[in-house]
C-alpha cells in the first residue's frame, strides 16, 4: 500500500483474495500490522468468528447489521488509536530513552528511538536513514511516526534531540556549545534558535533558570 489507511473493513468472502487471507497478509506486513481491521460476513457461528479473529482481526460483525453499530465501531477503535497516539507522544517528550514499550506499535515506536538515540550526535542522520535502518519506506515511516506522535519523522528527530539537550544542560557538566554537537546540530546558532522555538527560552537561559529553581 502507497498509503496506508487509518483503518481497514471488508468483506469475508471476496473474489481473488478472500478477507482472511487479506488480514493475515495486513498484520504479517511490518509496514501495515498497525492498521485495525474489521471483518463483515454471512456466516454465522462461532468457529467463523473465531478465525477471523485469530487471523488479527480487531472486530469481526455477522450480516445482518447495523451501519450504525459499524460506524461506532470504527469511531471507538480510531478513537482508541487517538489516545494510544497522545499518551506515548507524552510519554517521549518527557524523558528520551525512558519509555517503556510492549504492543507491536510501541516497540516500532522503541526501534525508532533507539535508532534515534544511537545517531543523536550524527548531525548528517536523516530520515532516509532513519527507514532504511527500520526496513520500512519513507512514506510508511512518515505515516506511522504521525500518527503515534504527532510529529512528521524530522520534526520527532529534532524534538529528540532538543529534549536529550535539556537533560544534558540540567546536568550543568557541559557548555552550551559542547552540548550543541553532542545532540546533532551543525552550529551553536541553529542550535539556539531551535531550542527557543521549542522551549521559549535559550539554552543559557534554560540552564540558569533550573538552577536558580534547584538553589530556592
């Protein structure tokens, strides 16, 4: 799939794929096991239900139904998406390095930031790296780190490296400068405008005003 979709409803008995084998073929796929699916059918019976759902299906609905009852469905599992994507988007501003990660797109989300941490000072890193390392396309990476995070992949990769900047000028072990290079940026100026656009504060600044807070 070029473009992946947020999520996936089809039909049990299809012609050249049947909608079994499609979910078995959508969560067997790296690149799109993240993606929910809901399965419709006209055989009724628990053994039926059963291998759609073991095929990793996240819903599976017997005809006759309601659209109604479908169109929640879908609403409640994009909503769950949505939350899952903000509780971990909060969970790695806090601290870099610091997540602890379990379901398949927590640990894609683990990968990504072990990748990121190893290249922190590698000011030449870029995203075509970043997916290369992590087997998947760039528009694949783009889609998945979106919705997780809420960030394009540069915007994370950046955001990364300002909060492991924070860390390190909380430490007070390092010049402003020092920890510039040490978080992946080519020169102290773009260092400093990027940390004031994030943070509303310069480097120097941020520093001073943690001391300052510890010393009270």
């Amino acid at each position: 799939l070029f473009h992946h979709p947020n999520i996936i409803v089809s039909d049990i008995s299809m012609p050249e794929m049947d909608g079994i084998e499609l979910c078995k073929k959508v969560k067997n796929d790296n690149r799109t096991f993240h993606i929910p699916i809901i399965l419709l059918t006209a055989i009724s019976g628990e053994e039926s239900q059963i291998a759609g759902l073991g095929s990793g299906a996240n819903d599976y609905m017997t005809k006759p139904f309601s659209f109604e009852i479908l169109h929640s469905k879908i609403r409640n599992i994009l909503k769950q998406q949505e939350s899952f994507r903000k509780t971990y988007q909060k969970q790695v501003e806090i601290k870099p390095g610091d997540v602890v990660l379990e379901s398949p797109d927590e640990k894609f989300l683990q990968e990504v930031i072990m990748i990121v941490e190893k290249n922190i000072s590698n000011s030449n890193f870029s995203v075509d790296e970043l997916s290369s390392l992590l087997f998947v396309s760039r528009v694949t990476l783009y889609k998945r780190i979106v919705n997780l995070t809420g960030k394009t992949p540069l915007e994370f990769i950046k955001s990364y490296r300002l909060k492991r900047a924070t860390q390190l000028l909380e430490k007070g072990d390092f010049t402003v400068s020092q920890i510039c290079y040490k978080v992946g940026f080519k020169t102290p100026k773009n260092f400093v405008k990027s940390f004031k656009a994030e943070f509303d504060v310069i480097p120097s600044k941020y520093a001073d005003n943690k001391k300052m807070m510890e010393d009270i």
